[in-house]
C-alpha cells in the first residue's frame, strides 16, 4: 500500500507545478513547497487525502540564508503515512499565514513558534506569550540567542564550595573542568 | 459547594469570580497552572498556564553534544521518560544510517514496556486521588516501585535509566533478571483483581467519572488527541501497530479502546493497555533467551562524534500519546534543532481549556488526570 502513496500524491498534487514529492522511506514523504502554495497544499492533503491529523509545525532558524524553515507534518489515519511539508520564510519581518482554519492544534505550535522565534502567523487564535511570561529579550530559540552570554552578562557567578567538596580536594580530587569550559 | 445548594446573596453585577488553579495545587499535575473563571463552582472560561518548568530543554540540546543528550531527554517526562531516549536514540540512528541490533530492539521493547506499566500504575493511582479515593494511588505507586526495582537493576537507575544510546543499548539483561521479571508481571497481573474491586469496578469512582470530561471521536481527531485519549473514543489508532518501529510487527498485542470518551472510559484504557503490555512483556521474556548477538551496533567515538546532516522525524507510542523528535543536523558534533513534539502539549492545553468549560469546579482535577497530562512536554 505504502509504494502507492507517491504516485498518488504526485496525481493529486499534477496541479501545482512549484511542490516536490518525495518518498523518504515507508510511510515518511517529504514535500517541499513554496510558502505561497503551503495553505493549498494542506487544503489539499487534507480535503483530498485524508492528512487530518497535524502532529507538529517545527521552526528551523537558518540564520546564515536568512531564512525560517516551517516544517508541517502531516499524518492519515487511513494511508497511514506521514508528510513532512517543508517551506521557508523570509527571517525578517518573519510573518506568515495561520493554518489554524484547517488545522486546531496548530493554535499551539504557532503560539509556540511565536514565542520563541518571534514568527508571527496572521490569523492565528492566540499569540499572547504562554511560556515565557516574564520574559521581554529577544524570542530565546534564535540562533543570534547566546544562553551563556546573556548568563555572563546578566548574572554573576558564585563560588561552590561546601565543605564535602574541599574535603574531596585535600585528598587530590576534586570538579574537573576542562579548559575548552573554563568560564573565567 | 454544589450549584444547586448556592444561594446568590447580593453582590451584583454577576456572581462570576476568577480563581487561579495551580501551581501550587494537589490537583494540578506538575508545575502547571490553570486560571479559571466560575459562577458558582460552574467553569465558564479556561486558561491554560505554563511556563513554571521551563528549562529550555531544545535551546540546551544545541549546545550539547547528541550523546550528552541523552542524559537530558528524559527529564521532558518523568513518570515515563524511556520513549523519550527511545524516540531520540532512534533519530540519531535515523541520521547516521546506524539500525539498532535485534537483540537490542527486543531490549527496548521490555524497557517501553515495562514503563509504560509504571506509567499507567502512577496515573490511574493520581486519578483516583483526584476523587477522593487515595489507597488505589498507595497501591499504585508501590507496585509501581517494584517495576523500578527492576529498572534500577536493569540499568543502575530507578526513575531516569539513560539505558538507550543510538545504535542500541549500554548493556545487557543480568543473569536471572528475566525470570525476576515474568515473576513480578504474575504479581501484577494478580493484582488486577484487586484494582477491579477497589476501583474501576467501585460505584464511587465509576458514578464520579462517567460522563465528566466527554470527548467524541470527531472532536479528538480535530483537537489533535492521541494515544489513550484518542481510543477511549473508540478509534484504534496506536503508533506501534499501525506506523510500527522497533520489532512491534513481530509481537501480537490488543489495540484497547472505549466508547465512552470520558474520564471512566480513558482510565479502563489504561487499565486495559496494562493488561496487553504484560502480555507483551511475556513475548519479550520467552523470545529473549533465542535471540543472539550483540547489544549495541558499533558507534563512533561518542565525544567526537559528527552526525551526517540531515533531518528525521521520529514517532513512539508513549503512555501518553504521540510522541515525535524532529531533529536537524548540520554534520556538527552537536544537533542544530531538535522539535521535541509531546502529546500533552495538546492535552494538556487545548484540549484541557476546551474540556474544562461547563465542567465543576470540583473535576477540572480529575480531567487533568484523565488526559495524563505531562506539563514538562508543554514547557519543553
């Protein structure tokens, strides 16, 4: 059944000239599509092939093209086959198209993707922060972020040194640190 | 207090009031928070709140290297955290163009397995505290810790076993261990009847679960709801059988499902895939012995270790639900994304505000409980 599904995704799809199907491996397709046709194409493996189940928009930061790649899989109950549609976005200003009107769960994902790389996705439910409420830097997954350089440069750090610790030193042992991870 | 025995006094305009449910709540799962506005003890809006846990866990999986990962994986779901190193390992894997040996494959079979038993123990054991009922959750979390006694002589680890590794598993079944095992899946299996009497066959849990927290087939499939939740409205769909891994096609077990959709019908679910992941356990235990060879498929040096770039999409069958890893590498010694997508992060948010709205005060606990939501896989 599963060697069937490209050739009948390729039918389907004959229509858009700018989308490429590709079988991964059983079960696992890839499409790769332009952010203009994605909303069609997911109307279309939906409406027409039974996709009904959204399991995950993914967000990949290519800092170094400028891009946001979107990823949307896909899964059918009835081919049982999953569809992983690929599209980029510009990474500034970085806004795209809710598919919220065909897929619910995808409230979730944007939302997510929202807070954390600062996508906004047009008609979306909710893009109020979720996560990260306190939080007014920049969204914290970009790969610009730096985790331990904004640490560095907002808070300090402490001497750990409880008495175990020393007792362990005085006998030759001891935290080992190596020196690519000297933080000072 | 019930709604029937509210008598409004006068405070207009409206007897609607806001309550914050959570963090800190004996009814809340984890660290989560649920904002709730009530007339009465009548739930009219719900708001989902998270956010208390949050560690970051995918921004630090870039900064780490694919084998320290695994040391981290796990901690996104505590009460069942092998699909977690299953699903990763296997995406590694994925990558590298590494497959698991089958005498390993058998080995993380046991191992989902056996969590999953302690998972559904420590679940059903929360539901029935959420209703009052506290010795079926005793019982659950003590027999839920003889399964990690053999856990932590499996793997050295009671709760987080770091077992799995891309390409296989760090070690070997200890001698005996097997037959420790098939004798404890009797305990268990024995004790089934007990849980019957003392729970899912007990008015007081049946006439306090049935009918709260209703989820038809069709509004599952469109709120997104997997596993257990998604065949507790009759619609048996189960990622090891139908989009298998591991050797799930060469092991006969039972998709469990329920009509009724609600709290009743998502606990005999469980109660139901407990049952099947016993027998499957038996299949792991006599098909062991047979199987030879090796644990663990050769890797590199795990310190240096660059994945072919590339990106996968993996699935598990966790307690919970679906449980996938979108993971990207770039060649590096370190993965450049890594999508962990847990099934609560729809039951535990969508699905949980949508089910809450109508509902009393009094079982927004028990629907938390029902869904199993785990708010680390929200809060990832």
């Amino acid at each position: 059944m599963n060697s069937e599904i490209e050739p009948r995704l390729d039918k389907l799809l004959a229509g858009m000239d700018d989308v490429r199907v590709k079988l991964i491996r059983p079960r696992r397709i890839r499409i790769d599509v332009p952010s203009e046709s994605l909303p069609t194409l997911l109307e279309l493996l939906q409406g027409k092939a039974s996709y009904v189940h959204l399991s995950a928009i993914s967000c990949v930061d290519w800092i170094d093209n400028g891009e946001f790649e979107l990823v949307y899989h896909v899964w059918s109950y009835e081919s049982q086959s999953l569809v992983s549609a690929h599209t980029r976005i510009p990474r500034d200003p970085g806004v795209y198209l809710s598919i919220y009107d065909l897929y619910q769960p995808a409230a979730f994902f944007e939302r997510d993707i929202h807070e954390m790389y600062g996508v906004f996705f047009e008609g979306s439910p909710d893009m109020e922060k979720f996560i990260l409420t306190e939080w007014d830097g920049p969204p914290p997954m970009r790969k610009e972020f730096n985790s331990e350089e904004f640490v560095n440069q907002n808070f300090t750090w402490e001497e750990y040194r409880p008495e175990w610790l020393e007792e362990i030193e005085a006998e030759g042992g001891g935290i080992v640190k190596p020196a690519s991870h000297a933080r000072r | 207090m019930r709604a029937e025995n509210y008598e409004s006094i006068s405070h207009p305009p409206s007897n609607e009031f806001e309550l914050n449910f959570g963090p800190n709540h004996p009814g809340i799962e984890g660290n989560y928070a649920f904002r709730v506005k009530v007339n009465g003890d009548q739930v009219l809006e719900a708001k989902a709140d998270a956010g208390y846990l949050h560690r970051g866990f995918e921004k630090l999986m870039e900064g780490r290297l694919w084998i320290q990962n695994l040391a981290l994986v796990p901690r996104i779901c505590v009460p069942d955290p092998v699909p977690m190193e299953v699903c990763y390992s296997q995406a590694v894997e994925d990558l590298c163009g590494l497959q698991a040996p089958e005498r390993a494959q058998w080995l993380r079979v046991m191992q989902l397995e056996m969590s999953r038993i302690a998972a559904h123990l420590f679940a059903f054991g929360g539901h029935a505290a959420t209703t009052g009922m506290y010795t079926p959750s005793f019982w659950g979390v003590a027999d839920r810790d003889l399964m990690l006694d053999r856990f932590e002589e499996l793997t050295g680890g009671r709760v987080y076993s770091i077992y799995n590794i891309p390409g296989g598993v760090r070690r070997d079944v200890p001698d005996g261990f097997l037959d420790r095992l098939a004798s404890l899946l009797d305990y268990l299996e024995s004790r089934l009847a007990d849980y019957d009497n003392l729970f899912f066959r007990n008015q007081v849990f049946i006439r306090r679960a049935r009918d709260i927290g209703v989820l038809t087939q069709a509004k599952a499939l469109k709120w997104g709801v997997t596993g257990p939740n998604l065949r507790a409205t009759g619609l048996a769909f189960d990622v090891r059988r139908d989009d298998p891994y591991l050797v799930y096609d060469q092991i006969e077990f039972d998709v469990v499902t329920e009509e009724g959709g609600d709290c009743l019908a998502r606990n005999l679910v469980r109660r139901g895939e407990l049952q099947q992941s016993i027998r499957i356990l038996r299949q792991v235990t006599a098909r062991l012995p047979d199987i030879e060879g090796p644990v663990r498929a050769p890797i590199p040096n795990p310190l240096a270790w660059n994945v072919p770039a590339g990106e996968t999409y993996t699935r598990v069958e966790s307690s919970k639900g679906e449980l996938a890893y979108y993971v990207v590498s770039t060649g590096g010694d370190k993965p450049y994304r890594v999508h962990v997508r847990g099934p609560s992060s729809m039951h535990a948010v969508q699905v949980l505000e949508k089910l809450a709205i109508g509902a009393r005060l009094e079982d927004i606990a028990q629907i938390m409980f029902s869904l199993d939501a785990c708010p680390p896989e929200v809060d990832r």
